[in-house]
C-alpha cells in the first residue's frame, strides 16, 4: 500500500505520521509538497496535523486552495482512503469533502493532552481493529476543533453511522454531538480532531492508535488493487 503523508506550509505532524506508518505498518511511505498535481499511485493519503499558513483566515482555510487538494478530491471521488488528522480534517472540512465545519474551543484556549474517545463506529476501513463501543485513549492538541453542524447534517451523520468517534467523559472543545471524527458518506476519507499518529506505542502513553493504520492496511488488502498488489 502506497502512503502519501502531505506537507503544507506550517504543516507539523508530517514526520509523525511518517513514522506511524513506518512504525505500525512497514509500508512504503513517502512526503508530498502540497504543489504536487498528481497522486495517482497512492493507496492511503494522510493529511497531517499542524498550522497550515499559520491558521491565518481560519484554520486549513488557505490550505485548501493549494493544488494537492483537487488532488486528494480526486483520490476520494475513486475511492481511495484519506486520512486527515487535526488540521488535516480541518482542511478536508474546508475543501467540503466533510460536511461540518470547525469553530474556535468553547475555552477559547489551546489544549493539549489525552482524551478517552469511544469508537462509535468499527465498521468502517479505518475503525475495523477496535471492537464496537471500545474505549481508548488518544491525544488532542488544537485551538479549533468545536466541531459544528447543523441538525439536518446530524441527523444526516447519525444516520449514516458516519460519527467514528466521539469524546468519552469530557468534552474538550463543546463539539456538536462530542464529535472526534466523522467519515463522508462513502466511508474512505476521514477525519478526526485527536492524533492517533501521537499513541503509536506505549512509549508515547498510549498504542491505541496503532490500530487504525492495521485498519486501513487489511481495508485495502481487501481491495481488487490491493489483493493484486499486496505482499509484492
Ligand atoms: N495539531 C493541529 O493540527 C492543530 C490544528 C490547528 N492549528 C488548531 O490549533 O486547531
């Protein structure tokens, strides 16, 4: 499987989530400037955590605009997986292939540290190695993740089973519904506001993290490219 980990100006996660997949999966891994205009050769496109134009306007605002992006619309329009973690999901909201759209932490305030999520949905290619309802724990750090929408898009996620995770216990930010991360309908782009590329061993405190990148490997081996591919 062909990862593609992509780096915005201020993006600050891109070698993290280079080393998870190093780390959890062993697949080849490779950084993409956000100029890039084509991605074709790629399985799994992560787009990283970090201050993307330095959050100028509103977080991922600016970053969405960037070439890659009518990339990456392209790769999920053919079913690819992506991935966005933090301001990655942050941009993906931008560019509306997530519905939704973030606001400022009901705190008003930065936050960092561990939050207990619960997997709302392990139904999907990302969540399949956690069992249904499993708690587990996964860092946050973000100014901007009160994730809001409006009833009928709600009603709409809830429907769907696209709400993966929501906060257990606390709500760090005042999210809609304690929403952590949601799928688009088709259920192969992702995004989350907590970092699972931060909880990839026990080292880091957690290693809960680790499974959603195995997830998205037995996903795509699971595929009629990645069957054919797999184990080359
Ligand atoms: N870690 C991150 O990706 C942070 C995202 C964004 N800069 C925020 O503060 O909300």
């Amino acid at each position: 499987m062909n990862v593609a980990v992509l780096v915005f100006p201020g993006s600050n996660c891109d070698i993290d989530c280079y080393k998870a997949v190093e780390h959890t999966i062993r697949q080849p891994v490779e950084y993409v400037w956000h100029q890039a205009t084509d991605l074709s050769k790629f399985d799994l496109i992560l787009v990283p955590g970090g201050f993307s134009y330095g959050d100028y306007l509103r977080c991922g605002a600016i970053a969405r605009f960037s070439p890659v992006m009518e990339e990456v619309r392209k790769a999920a329009e053919a079913g690819k997986y992506v991935l966005g973690i933090c301001n990655g999901f942050q941009i993906l909201l931008e560019s509306g292939l997530l519905p939704g759209a973030m606001r400022r932490n009901n705190s008003l305030k930065f936050k960092c540290a561990p939050t207990t999520l619960e997997v709302a949905n392990n139904d999907t290619a990302f969540t399949r190695d956690y069992a249904a309802g499993e708690k587990i724990q996964i860092p946050i750090a973000h100014g901007e993740g009160n994730y809001y929408c409006d009833d009928e898009t709600l009603a709409r996620l809830e429907a769907n089973r696209q709400i993966v995770f929501r906060y257990s216990g606390e709500n760090p930010n005042g999210s809609v519904a304690d929403i952590a991360g949601i799928t688009n309908e088709r259920g192969n782009v992702l995004g989350m506001m907590p970092h699972p590329e931060r909880a990839v061993d026990t080292l880091l405190g957690s290693s809960d993290g680790k499974r959603m990148f195995t997830s998205v490997l037995t996903a795509w081996r699971g595929t009629a490219h990645g069957a054919a591919t797999a184990g080359r």
